[in-house]
C-alpha cells in the first residue's frame, strides 16, 4: 500500500513538473532571462505539512502510549488482561466508520462490502487476539518495559525463520547479517535476567504466533488485493471480532477492575493544583476536590493508553499511506528507541551492562534490517515469496 501510493504520489509530481517546463517553452511564456528558477519553498512546505503532523501522531502517540502503559504496570503487573481490552475498545470504535454506515431503515447500522470474508477475518483475529494477549501477560512475569522493548524487536528474527520454514523464501545477506544481530542482542538480553524465564518464553511464543499472522497476512492480501480498504477492515475486524471473546476473561476482568479501583492513588496532585487556579466560578471547590481527590490515576492512565494507541496507529497508518517500507521501518525503529530511552530517564530504569550491549546490537539489526537490497537480489527473493 505505502509503495503504491508513493509511487502515485511521484507520478503526479513528474506530470506537473513536465507541464510547468512545456509551459515555459511556449511563445506567450516569459523570456529566459525574465524565468527564475522555480522556488524549492513550495516543495519543502508540501513536505513539512505532510511528515510533521504524521511523525507527531508517531512520536507523540507511541511514546505517550509506552508511559501511560509503564505506569500502569508500575501499579500493578497483572492488569494486562484489562489493558488489553481497553484498547480493543477504542480502536474498535475508532476504526468503526472505515467500515459502518448508518441509513434511516432498520437496523440502521450496517457493515460496508467486504474485500476480505470475513471467515478469513476470523482466522486473522484469533491469532491477532492471542499474540496482543501474550504480549500484556508478559508484564506479570517481571518482565520490566525497557526489555519488553527489547525483547519485541527481535520480531524479523521469528519472521525470517517462518518464512523460510513454510513460504521457501530467502534472503540477502545484509538482511541475515541483521537478524544475526538481533538474535545475538536478544540472546545477551535474556541472559542478564534468567530469573524471568517464563516471561522470555510467553514473549517468544507471541513472536512466533506473530510471525505466522504475517504469514497468514501477505496471503490474504496476495488473493484479495492490498488496498487502503483491506488495510481498514483488518484494523476494524481484527478489534471488533476479537471483543466477544474477552468473555473468557470475564474473571480475571473484573479481578483487574478491582485493582484498578482500589490499588491506585487517587489523583491528589491535580486536587493541589486546583487551589492554585482560578476555578472556583465552575463549580464549589469541595465538589472538585472530593472529585478529583476520588478518580483513581490508574482508571485515568487506562482511558489515556486506549487513546494514545489510537493515535499511534494512525500515525503509523498515515505514514506508511505516504512512505515506503523502508521508510516506515526506519521511523519505527527510531520510535522504539526514543521510548527505551524515556522509560529509562522518566521511570529510572537501570539496565545492566548486558542488557546495554544487547539493546544496542538489537537496534543495530533493526537498522540492518530496514536497509534496501540490491535489486537484483530483491526481485530474486520476491519471486520466491510469491
């Protein structure tokens, strides 16, 4: 989809570019020496307005998201469960006009034509449901989130494997050099912390369940197309589907509910502020101090994750609509690192030697990872992945 579009994208511009030169050779068109070159303002305006507001909803989503999921963990690490479903809630209605529209019968909500059935939808949200699961439950093994980060990069790792496994795909060597530095960072990584073992292995397990998702993914859109609308429906589907089946969770649901309600601070600093401002014309001060004094922070960081991720994702949707793949790679990278480091300056998260080391060769990989393959070797591998 990025690649399409930029390459749209392109081709507008070198029509509009060859339209202003033939203009310029017309008689009625100013003499040579009365043309000035054209101004590269405009461009680099086009730019700015485009990649700002987007890397903004990255940056700002993403990181924002990781703090207000530190601080939740921070609380308490059991409540992935209930983290887990937030989110699903609020992407599930933010994504839910890209696919819903109302009409003035009965139902009167009604779902858009499908590019995807949706029994292949189902297979998606079960595996896509399960690896979102793994990855919060992580947390309840003191699995701490600079090396949740961490642990998560080695994604290219598992896919690699399962694609040459399963779809015979190969890769060029920069690439396996890559991942070669990834597994090694990730390895150094697990090392330092033994002790959190079932943690590794829940996280491992989500990779390769991931892995497979991306598998399952490429073939869905191999047979029905890749689309902007494809892409809408799996963020729709993927979320909707997946909310009847947190019933099973029921239990450990409301056990999070509880924790949430009883086990976190309640907001005393914004009550301090309050006196400190000039509110008292919207309402008594004890009724804003009973309030703000009662909501607990953890109720408020929850709604906050749910929120920033929906940001997050459309950043990352608006950019890879907008960038190549590359491009997105290398952004989303620089991401992740930039959240390892505010984990570890606003949290106070030491990290061993070690660990260091292994972060440092993981985004290493990622960098590897992300770079382009010679052409040749690119057509190659793509004529076998199909």
């Amino acid at each position: 989809m990025a690649d399409d579009d930029t390459s749209a994208a392109r081709r507008r511009h070198a029509a509009s570019a060859n339209g202003h030169v033939a203009a310029a050779q017309t008689p009625s068109s100013p003499s040579s020496a009365e043309r000035q070159p054209p101004s590269a303002a405009p461009a680099a305006a086009d730019v700015l307005s485009i990649y700002i507001p987007t890397l903004f909803l990255i940056f700002f989503g993403c990181c924002s998201n990781v703090y207000t999921l530190e601080s939740l963990i921070s609380t308490d690490p059991s409540l992935g469960p209930l983290l887990t479903f937030a989110q699903f809630v609020f992407v599930s209605l933010f994504s839910s006009t890209s696919c819903l529209y109302w009409s003035s019968t009965p139902p009167f909500l009604h779902l858009k034509p499908r590019q995807v059935p949706i029994r292949k939808w189902l297979v998606y949200t079960l595996l896509f449901m399960t690896v979102n699961l793994l990855n919060n439950s992580a947390f309840g093994y003191k699995i701490s989130v600079p090396l949740h980060i961490i642990l998560r990069s080695a994604g290219p790792v598992a896919s690699m494997a399962v694609a040459y496994l399963f779809n015979k795909a190969r890769y060029p060597r920069v690439k396996i050099v890559a991942v070669g530095f990834l597994f090694g960072g990730v390895v150094l990584a697990a090392l330092v912390f033994k002790q959190q073992a079932p943690g590794f292995l829940i996280i491992l397990l989500a990779l390769i369940l991931s892995a497979f998702l991306g598998l399952y993914t490429d073939r869905l859109y191999s047979q029905h197309g890749r689309s902007p609308q494809a892409t809408a429906e799996s963020l729709f589907y993927s979320h909707t589907l997946s909310l009847p089946l947190f019933g099973l969770y029921l239990p450990t649901l409301s056990n999070n509910l509880g924790l949430l309600a009883t086990s976190s601070p309640p907001l005393t600093s914004l009550a301090v502020v309050h006196h400190t401002l000039p509110l008292g014309h919207l309402a008594p001060t004890s009724d804003i101090h009973q309030l703000l004094s009662s909501i607990p922070t953890a109720a408020v960081m929850l709604v906050l994750n749910a929120l920033t991720q929906c940001i997050c994702i459309s950043g990352v949707n608006r950019l890879a609509a907008k960038s190549s793949s590359l491009t997105v790679s290398i952004v989303l990278n620089i991401r992740k690192l930039v959240s390892l480091l505010l984990s570890i300056w606003l949290f106070g998260n030491k990290l061993p030697a070690g660990v260091v080391v292994g972060a440092a060769l993981v985004f290493l990989g990622g960098g590897l990872y992300a770079w382009p393959a010679k052409k040749g070797e690119q057509k190659q591998n793509e004529k076998k992945d199909l």
